[in-house]
C-alpha cells in the first residue's frame, strides 16, 4: 500500500470509483452549488466510513442511494425507486493548514458490517465551494479581453481539488467523471472531459433547492477513463473554437481566438509524433483553451482539454513545445500517474523526455539535444537557486509532515527527472534500445499509479541482460540533493554559437570596466537566429553572471543591438530581464513592472518578485512592493500566496 501523505481520505479502505457532478455555477456569488453522486467499492471487510477530502466546502446534505453487491447494480435500493434516500451522519474534521478538512461519512452499522471488499455503494454529497476556494480564479468582466462577462477556471493539480469538489484527492484514487453545468446564458462551460448531449430537463432534483434568477444555459460532459481527482477542471466563460484537425480545436474567448487558432496550428501534428512513439491517444479529443493571462502556469494537461497561457502567443509558433509537453501528458501523468506528489518526477521528468521526443520527432535530433542543453542549464541554475544540500533538489523528496506541493514546485522534478532518463537511455544503448521501453513501460502501467521503485524495479526487470544497466547509483540519483551524480554530454550544434556569444558579452563585462558590450558587438550576431537561440543566450549568460550582476550599461546595449523590447516573445523578454534586474538598469524597469501588471505566470512572476526584491537595490525592492501591493489583488489565489511569500509578506 502506498501511503500519500497529502490525502486525508480512506482509499483503501472505500474507494469512490465514480463521480455524477451537478454543478451550478453562480459567478455574482462566485459560488459554485453542487451534488456528488460517488460510487464507491470496499477495498476491505467491513469498511465503517467513507473518508473524503474538502476544503472549504460547505456541506449541505450526505445521504446513501444504493448498496449492492460485487459488480454494483440494483441491490438494496435506498432512493432509487422513489423512497427518499437515507440520509447519513457525517463529520467535517478541524481543518488541516495545508491538507484541508477530512468528510468523514459514517456507514450504517448495518450496512457496514455487511460489506465485503469488492461490494459496491453509492453515495451523494450537496455542497457549495467558498468564494476562496483555492482552485478557482474568479474573473471579473474587466479581466477579460472581451471586457463584458465574468469568467472562472479550475486549477487542480496538485492538491486543490478538495476545494471544488469532494473527492479522494490522490493520484492514487483515479475514477471517471461525468458532469452536468449550469451557467448563465450566454456563458459557455467547458470541462476536463467530452463534451457530450445536454439532458433537456437540466440539473436534477437534487438540486432543486438552488434557482438561479437569471437565464441559464446548460451543458453535459463524460470522462470515462479513469482519472487522478486533480484532473478535474472547469472554465465558464464567453468562450468560442476553431478547429485545428478531426479531434482537436482551439478555444478562447472570441478576441484572442484567432491568434490561438494560429499559434497552435501544429497541435495535431503534436499529438500524432506523441502517439507514434508513446501509443494510442486513449481520451478522444484533445482541445486547448487558451486562458486569459492570470492562468498561473505555462500549460496544465486537464484530460481532453489543455490549459494554456496567452504568454505562449510570440506570433511565431515558437513557444509551442508546452503544447507539446501537455500532450505528452496523455501518456505520462494522465494514463501513467506518479502514485503520489513525492514521486512527482515520474509524472513531469518522464513528460519532459516525451515532450523532446516529439519535438525532436518533427524537428529533428538537433533540435533534441538543443532542448536537452537547455534543460542542464536550467536544471544547474535552479540548483544554485535553492543550495546543493537543499532537500527539495532530490528527485523525490519526503513528503512526510502535512508539505504543501506548491512549496516544493521547483524545475528539478522535470530537469533532474529529463536528465536521469537521458542518462538512463545512453547507459543501455541509446534511442533504438531505450523507445521501446518507454512505449512498453507505458502500456504495462496504463490507467495505474506508480512510485520510483517500481519504476526501478521495472526498469531493472526489462534490462537484465544489459550489464551497464546494473551500475546505477539509484541512491544518489532518487534521493541524493544537488546536481546528478553523473554527466550527459549533448550536441550542442543548435546551441553552441548562443553560447559562444554568451561568453563573448561574459567576458567584455568582466575585464572592460564601463565597456559597451563586446567589441564589433551588433545586430548581425544574431541576424538568423530562432527566439529559442536568443534565450539560451540570454540564459548562458546568466549562468555566467549568476553571482557578480551585469553593468547596467552592457545590458542596455545588449538591448539595444538585439531588439529585446521589440520582441514579442515572453521567454526573451524574460530572460533579459533576469539579467536586466541585478544589473540595476533603469531602463528595464518600467518594462519589467509591465510585465508583472499584465500576466500572472508564475514561471515568469516569482523568479522577477524575487529579483527585484533581494538583488535589484532600493529601487527595485520598492517596485516589486509597490507593484505587488497594485495588481496581486488580480493575481491568482496560488500566485498571490507565493509571491506573497517570496516577498515575505
Ligand atoms: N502539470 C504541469 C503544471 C503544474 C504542475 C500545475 C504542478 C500545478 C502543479 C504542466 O504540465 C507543466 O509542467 N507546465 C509547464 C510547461 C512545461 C513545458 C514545462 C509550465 O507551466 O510552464
Ligand atoms: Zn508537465
């Protein structure tokens, strides 16, 4: 049995293996109502509650519906043929500061005492969320691009299911869902499913107790293949698509939607380079909905339905590897799930690899190792950011003590994650050995969740005979701190003249004092080059200059020469500015401030907050105050608290 230490539900005990929502979604009130029908199995004898996970929920009403025996079914009908349903005593615990507060569901003695692991049992739950739940950004109609209706969306993972719906919030609890959603008309709901027919009669009886006074529109959703409870996700909006292929289209609101049918246009060349080395594509469609600029993160892989940011739109396409990271997704989080948040890696390290894979599929082995050289960096500078000896730097880290998740999010699950299986995959012969593993390993795991021993164990089982296999350090790499124990070496064709021009501007800035940028430094040195050439750059030279700062007249110039301010893409502009900021150039500033008004990525958020804040002098400090104190009322709730307490506020 695996222990998840950031649920407080039974799953072992009684697990819910199914989910009916009614959802009515009320965004004056900025609450969503909602009724649960869960289907639940024994996992033991005797089971004598139901444990779910909640926070913030207000609980209305808990009531059983139907037992029955092994397979489910008919059984002794409580509510099913017109007798109301029993209603059942049940126990929100004190809450927990970062778990939430435990449903505990009492089973009749009767009942209990009667059921035997496999016996089924059907349950509902009336609820309300609270108008601070953390999974929901609430938007008002003047945070829309639009301008004239509110909008909300869901961000689950990792653990803030528990404060939209009452579930069993672990990886390891996968069910299918289906939902009905009333929303005002004329707002469009979207979910992490299929859409499907909405029931013409509307929500059911059970939740006749709440009557909008407004017009409403309804819609109806089905994901069958089982899922982990955090990839539930809801978006209300005034919401409109483009196709893209057969099973994918791009939605957004109407303003933005043909940028997003533009940028995204590769997605289903994405998703059939992900099919052709990881296998079937299981849930159906594959759609986007391109949020408004709060969205906290780069992309999320909802089932059926991506989540990305309209930070990804540079015009160009070339911020589309997040696309292709979430389909990734499909195969290794969604289909094959890390079994709890310490076994994170299994999840993002194993989707990184993919995403590079598919990247490298359509663009070809250069591009691969251009990525995977970027990845060192990023994994060596996020390293330096946290201390060789931090724990959060192990692979899996010990999750043990009631840790939030969004404390530990950091790059190395994905970066120390991606370089161990690039390690792993020249150890035991490259590419031609190492593709079939991974598409094996994935069928051999589908719809089940995993920890990092049985990942080792499988990988030990499936290269027996390969003697090199045998010499991992499995120690050092899961839970050792700091860098890995080993070194990749990758072709650095793609990335070497970016790094070469680093070194160039490292150096002039070092030796020349008062220097303006190399000699003969100017536009032709990057005439040519991809956005992606341009930051892995700006982020070498960062890597240089990560303790001794810039003069803030070299990273003017470098502004000047290369049109940073001129570029439309998000990771330049964000690059620059990580150098721009301990350099103490004025000139960035305003634009950095600008950047922190009209987005809320916190890829791009936290690392600015804390540059301004501990290496960007008086000045900066007070921008980053000042700034925070204007515009974090608009941030998302989870952006808000961390940067919150990256300022330490
Ligand atoms: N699943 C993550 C986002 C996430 C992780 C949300 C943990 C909440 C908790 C998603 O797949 C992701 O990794 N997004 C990255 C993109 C990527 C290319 C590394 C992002 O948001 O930048
Ligand atoms: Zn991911």
């Amino acid at each position: 049995m695996v222990k998840d230490h950031s649920s407080l539900a039974n799953f072992h005990e009684v697990r819910v293996t199914h989910s009916a929502y009614e959802l009515d979604v009320n965004l004056d009130s900025r609450v969503v109502e909602g009724y649960a029908q869960l289907d639940a199995v024994a996992e033991v004898d005797g089971p004598q509650e139901l444990v779910l996970d909640t926070r913030g929920l207000a609980v209305r009403r808990v009531e059983l519906l139907e037992t029955g025996g092994a397979g489910g079914g008919g059984g002794g009908g409580a509510g099913g043929d017109g007798t109301p349903p029993q209603a059942l005593t049940y126990r929100l615990a004190e809450p927990h500061a970062v778990l939430g507060s435990a449903l505990h569901v009492s089973l009749p003695a009767g009942l209990s005492s009667g059921l035997r692991r496999g016996d089924r049992l059907r349950l509902g739950v009336r609820w309300a969320t609270s108008p601070d739940s953390s999974a929901i950004q609430w938007l008002a109609p003047e945070q829309t691009a639009g301008g004239k209706h509110p909008y909300l969306f869901t961000q689950c993972q990792a653990i803030h299911a528990r404060s939209l719906v009452p579930c069993q919030d672990s990886p390891g609890a996968k069910m299918s869902y289906s939902a009905v959603v009333r929303v005002p008309a004329p707002l469009t709901a979207l979910m992490s499913a299929v859409p499907e027919e909405a029931p013409a009669e509307g929500l059911s009886a059970h939740m006749a107790d709440v009557k909008p006074p407004y017009p409403t529109s309804t819609f109806a959703f089905t994901q069958k293949v089982p899922i982990a409870p955090y990839l539930v996700a809801l978006a209300v909006g005034d919401l409109v698509s483009r196709d893209l292929g057969a099973r994918t289209r791009v939605w957004s609101e109407p303003a933005m939607v043909e940028a997003g049918a533009h940028e995204f246009a590769e997605t289903a060349k994405f998703l059939e380079a992900g099919e052709a080395i990881a296998g079937e594509y299981v849930w159906g469609r594959y759609d986007l909905l391109l949020l408004p600029p709060s969205f906290p993160y780069g992309g999320m892989e909802n089932p059926c339905l991506t989540f990305v940011t309209p930070t990804l739109l540079a015009g160009d396409r070339s911020l589309t590897n997040v696309v292709a990271h979430e389909i990734a997704h499909s195969w290794t989080g969604n289909l094959v799930t890390n079994a709890s948040w310490d076994h994170f890696w299994l999840n993002e390290g194993f989707t990184v690899f993919l995403e590079r894979k598919i990247v490298g599929r359509l663009q070809g082995e250069a591009a691969f190792q251009f990525h995977a050289a970027q990845g060192a960096v990023a994994l060596a500078a996020e390293v330096e950011r946290l201390g060789p000896e931090h724990p959060y730097t192990r692979l899996v880290p010990d999750y043990s003590g009631g840790i939030d998740p969004d404390d530990v999010f950091s790059r190395i699950p994905y970066e120390k994650g991606f370089y161990f299986l690039y390690y792993l995959q020249e150890l035991v012969g490259g590419s031609v050995r190492f593709d079939p593993f991974l598409s094996d390993y994935i069928a051999a795991h589908r719809h089940q969740t995993l920890t990092s021993d049985q990942f080792k164990a499988y990988f030990l089982n499936y290269f027996k005979d390969v003697p090199a296999a045998q010499t991992v350090d499995w120690q050092t790499w899961l839970y050792g701190t700091g860098m890995p124990p080993a070194t990749n070496s990758y072709d650095t064709t793609l990335a070497q003249q970016a790094y070469d021009l680093a070194l160039k501007w490292h150096t002039c800035d070092v030796m020349g004092i008062g220097s303006d940028g190399p000699a003969g430094a100017s536009a032709a040195d990057v005439a040519g080059w991809s956005s992606e050439q341009l930051v892995a750059f700006l982020e070498k030279l960062g890597q240089y200059r990560a303790v001794q700062a810039m003069s803030p007249r070299v990273t003017q110039r470098l502004a000047e020469l290369y049109g940073i301010y001129d570029s439309k893409n998000a990771e330049i502009r964000f690059a620059f500015f990580k150098l721009a900021i301990p350099a103490r150039d004025a000139r960035a500033l305003p634009h950095v401030a600008d950047m922190l008004r009209t987005q809320g990525r916190m890829k791009f958020l936290r690392p600015l907050y804390r540059s301004l804040f501990s290496r960007g002098g008086p000045e900066g400090k007070q921008l980053a105050l000042d700034t925070f104190a204007a515009v974090g009322g608009s941030y998302h709730p989870i952006a808000k608290k961390m940067v919150a307490a990256d300022l330490g506020l």
